[in-house]
C-alpha cells in the first residue's frame, strides 16, 4: 500500500535527520574552535527542524490516510549571508584542529547522503506535496553542504588548519 511505503520513507528521513543531530551537537561539544562549534549547533539546529517538518507529515499521514493539501517546509536562510556574516566575525589569531576538518568532512557526507536521498524520493513522489516537500528538504541539505564547505574553504585558504 502507498501509505504505508510514505510513512517508511518518512520514517528513514526521521533517523537520518535524528542521527545528523546526534553528530552534530557531539562534534559541537567536542571541537576547539568557538565559530566551527557555532557551525555544527546552528546544523543540529536545523536538523531539529527537519524532524519536526517530518513528523508533522507523518502524523498527519498517518491520522488522515493522504498526504495534506500544502507543503509547509521552506528554505528559510540564506547561508550564503549566515556565511559572511560569521567570517566577517572571525577572530584572525582562530585556528582550526585536524579533527575539526574530519568533523566537517563527516558533515559534508552526511548533509550529501540527506541531499541524496530526498532528491530521490522527490523524483519518486506521486503527490505534489510529497514532492515539494522532499524537493525542499533537498535544497536544505545542499545549502548546508555549502555552508560547510565555504568554512572549509576559507579555513584551508587563511591558512587557519593546524595539526593538533
């Protein structure tokens, strides 16, 4: 049955975003740097927000047998602006821990994994809402791995990485 099939692929993008969360505030508590513990709270954060995006398709799938009639998630940040804004921050003495850049390379996999699997069941979708739903969802996760990867890059271009 098709309800069935969305609530499990709801289900999954719950775990997904639930384990993203997870990582995120463990990598948050755990590295030096003040703006790369800022940037994984900020991506637990969302994470958050995508469960309860989730979770409020969920229930409502499963109370009502269909998916609702509008979509409620939207891409609501620029992180682009949230990027520049933080650099524009940066004390210039900052510098970044080898297992500060694997925490962010673990980021960039999980956020591509997200991305990954929303694009697909976006494509696979058969109601316009499910499909936006998932599409956003999608946009979300790969505006995070730009995010991650412009800290990264500027990180690596000021020559902040240190081996500690």
């Amino acid at each position: 049955m098709k309800i069935n099939r969305d609530l499990e692929s709801l289900r999954k993008a719950i775990e997904l975003e639930k384990e993203g969360s997870v990582y995120y505030k463990k990598a948050a508590s755990i590295v030096k740097s003040p703006v790369t513990a800022g940037l994984f709270e900020m991506l637990a954060a969302d994470e958050m927000k995508h469960i309860e995006f989730l979770q409020n398709y969920f229930e409502k799938l499963s109370e009502e047998g269909k998916w609702p009639d509008v979509n409620t998630v939207n891409l609501d940040k620029d992180f682009k602006l949230i990027f520049k804004e933080a650099v524009a921050g940066m004390d210039a003495a900052l510098k970044v821990s080898t297992d500060e850049v694997e925490a962010m390379r673990h980021a960039l996999e999980l956020e591509n994994k997200g991305r990954a699997m929303y694009e697909d069941l976006s494509e696979k979708a058969s109601e316009r809402v499910e499909k936006e739903m998932y599409a956003a969802l999608a946009a979300w996760e790969k505006g995070h791995e730009e995010y991650i990867e412009n800290f990264a890059n500027y990180f690596q271009e000021n020559g902040l990485f240190t081996e500690e």
